[in-house]
C-alpha cells in the first residue's frame, strides 16, 4: 500500500470514521498548521527533499507529510504525482502565495487562510481581495431568467405561467 492510499484510508474512509478519524485530524490539523505557521514566515514557496526527511523536519509522520502536499497539490506550479510517493522519493514543488491562499479558502480552511503570518505576505487589503476573488470564482450564476408565476407562459398559449407550463 503506498503513502498516499495510508493517508487516504486513515483521513477519508467511511468506515474510519468515529474516534479513529477524529483522533487523527485531531492530530494531522495542527501539525498542519505549524508548516504552514513556518513556511510562511520563510516567505518561501519552495518544497524540496527527501519525503522522509521533510516529514522528520516538520515532526509529523510520513503519511500526513502526503497528505499535506496532497492538499496543496491543485495550487502547485508543477504537478507532482502523490500516488507514487514514497518515504525515499524527492519532493521538489513550489507555488505561489495568491494560489496557496485561494486553495485555503476553497478548502473552507479558516485555521489556514486566517494564519497572522499572511499579513507578512500580504496587505490587509490584498487578503480581502484575494479572498473574494476565491469566493466569487465559487459562485453559480444561473443562465436563463427565472420566469414569474405571474407572467405569460413562455410557450406561449397566453395563459399565466403558474396555470399552464409550471404545473407540468
């Protein structure tokens, strides 16, 4: 089984889910937060070493170390291939911050995109905008004008709408 199908199957299995799956993100979300907490005071969006390694520097096992790059990897500038990760593979990946930001609040992940570290990064304006722009991008805009109850049935038999098309 590799890295990525033991992330998989601790974070989002059905069957996981109860003590086990809240102990583990329990466990996973602030170690989480911590990377984050150091890779933006770094002010660097580069990712590179020894997956064993990078897990070992950041204290957390392996599995979550994949599960933290499988998070991140629709925001990546190059793509990397999760499910062939393995503790000796050589991680080398970077993005930016608007991109990491945006997946953050697409994610609905409030611990992350509200870390004080992004203020370093980022105005206080520059946030407000990022984070519009990602919730704006998320809104569904229909495409035809909702007909009225009221108004004249678009098929046009002259009768009221709510009389004749609604009811069929």
């Amino acid at each position: 089984m590799t890295l990525y199908e033991k992330w998989s199957q601790k974070a989002y299995d059905d069957q996981a889910q109860g003590q086990a799956n809240q102990k583990l993100w329990s466990e996973y979300l602030p170690l989480e937060q911590k990377f984050y907490e150091k890779l933006l005071e770094s002010k660097e969006l580069k990712i590179s070493g020894k997956l064993s390694e990078l897990a070992k520097q950041n204290k957390m096992p392996v599995e979550y170390f994949c599960g933290l790059l499988d998070g991140i990897k629709e925001a990546l500038n190059e793509p990397l291939d999760i499910e062939s990760l393995t503790k000796d593979s050589e991680v080398n990946v970077s993005t930016e911050f608007d991109k990491l930001y945006k997946k953050m609040v697409e994610y609905k992940a409030e611990h992350l995109y509200s870390l004080p570290q992004w203020k370093n990064i980022f105005s206080e304006e520059r946030l407000k905008e990022l984070y519009l722009e990602q919730k704006r991008s998320a809104t569904i805009t229909r495409d035809s004008v909702k007909i009225g109850r009221n108004e004249p049935c678009p098929c046009g038999s002259g009768k009221k709408y709510k009389i004749c098309c609604a009811l069929k």
